[in-house]
C-alpha cells in the first residue's frame, strides 16, 4: 500500500494541507508562481505549512547548499526544460501537450494529449492502448500523434508548439535520429529500442521542423496542459482504447484534473 502523503499549498487557488494530489493538483494547475510540497507526515505539513515556503528553501543540514553545475546548453544533447510562465510568453496559435504512462513498468501503456488554440483549451485525446508497452512506447505514441496533428495546422497557416515532459522522446526525434540515419539506423552500444517508430517520426518532424518547436516541459508541476494529457493517458489505459480517440465529453477542467493521475 502507498505510503500517505500531504500536501502542501503556500500559494494556488486554495491554500493549505490536502490529503491527495488529485485535489492539490486541481489548486495550483495554471497559477503562475504556485508553491506546494509533498510530506509524508501531517505534523511535518503544519509545521511547513505554518512557517511558509521561504522557511522550507532556507532550510539546510547546517552546511552551505551546494552549487548546481551551470548548465552546458553548447552541449548538442541539451534540451531546455519550460516552465508555466515561460510557456504563456511563448508565442504562437497552437499547443499542443503530450504525455504517456504505463503501469507498470513495462505494462499497460496509454497515451494522452491536449490542445490549446489561441489560449483556451481546444481538445482532448486519448488512446493507443498497449497491454505490454513501456512508458517509452506510450510517450513515443503521444509525440507522434502531436506531429501529425501539428503537420496539419502548418498547413492551415498556424504557428505550433510541442510541450512533451520525455526528454528521451524529444531527443529520439531531434536529436540522435540524425545520427542514427547516417549509420544506416544503427548506433555505438546496442540496438535502437522503438526503432521503427522512430523513422517514421524523424521522417515527419524533418518535413516541418523549421514549422513546429517540441519543446520540453516537467511532469506533475502544475502546468495545466500537462495535467490534462496525463489524465487522458490515464484515461486510455482505464478504457482500452487501442485507436486515438477525441475525448467524447465537455471539457470540464476540475473534474478532469480530479481524476486519478499517472
């Protein structure tokens, strides 16, 4: 059995202590600035909660904090990871949100996504039920579907931007299938695992990457688009849903977001 946890809300629609993170989720989703925090006891929630979030940022084991290693974005494997407010600074007319589980690990995989179109949230998609994916399949999947979807708005004239929380996918595709090509799909170390799905989406990302940015963005942090697409891959595996389907009902934003996360 999971273990309790609490958590914590400093800053979002509501504040203070919830006992799940379907209902945390659905306080901070698209607050710009949201504060929260996961403990595994109610006294530590209280007293965090009591003393606010700068308290928990001081707090250290009575040694200076270390410092992060700057970030080497001259390195050709670096993928910049967004946050909420640098995503509403973007500009453009589409965005699109993907996201993939699979429980467990390998196991029954689905895929989900969420698209915005000019600032409000436009559909909901789901589906690509596997019994035996990984979680790997199940994000590969999202990421396609979005390709095919952005190749379409290109077409209509609208400016598209990908936000998937898989830097592995995101970098399948932009980055080392570049090489992989060149040595006749072959790599130093082993086989190239999802292989053939990843030619197809190299090939489709070739032909508009100068038209779409896929862009990366962290799981569970409250980026709403995210937490939608997460609940649709949660959606698919619940359903079965082996086609990519348009989720069938109204797009209510709470009580999606209040559904079980992955």
């Amino acid at each position: 059995m999971a273990q309790q946890k609490y958590y914590v809300v400093w800053q979002g629609k509501q504040t203070g202590i919830f006992t799940d993170w379907a209902t945390c989720s659905m306080q901070v989703t698209g607050v710009a600035g949201a504060k929260y925090k996961s403990y595994l006891s109610r006294a530590e929630a209280e007293a965090a909660f009591n003393n606010g979030p700068a308290a928990v940022a001081k707090k250290t084991s009575g040694k200076p904090a270390a410092k992060k290693p700057a970030k080497n974005t001259n390195n050709p494997n670096y993928v910049k990871t967004y946050n909420a407010e640098e995503i509403a600074e973007l500009p453009g007319d589409t965005f699109i949100y993907t996201d993939g589980g699979c429980e467990p690990n390998p196991g029954e995989a689905g895929s989900g996504m969420a698209i915005y179109r000019d600032g409000k949230i436009d559909e909901l998609w789901f589906g690509l039920y596997n019994p035996n994916g990984t979680n790997n399949t199940a994000e590969l999947n999202a990421l396609h579907q979005a390709l095919l979807i952005a190749r379409d708005e290109i077409e209509r004239g609208r400016k598209v931007t990908i936000l998937c929380d898989s830097k592995y996918s995101i970098q399948c595709v932009t980055q080392w299938a570049v090489n992989w090509e060149k040595k006749g799909w072959t790599k130093n170390g082993g086989e190239i695992k999802n292989l053939e799905i990843i030619k197809e989406m190299f090939a489709l990302h070739q032909s508009i990457k100068d038209k779409v940015a896929v862009l990366h963005v962290n799981g569970h942090v409250g980026v709403e688009g995210n937490e939608l697409a997460d609940r649709m891959s949660i959606f698919a595996m619940e359903q079965h849903t082996t086609d990519f389907c348009l989720y069938p009902e109204a797009i209510d934003i709470d009580a999606i977001l209040a559904l079980r996360p992955g």
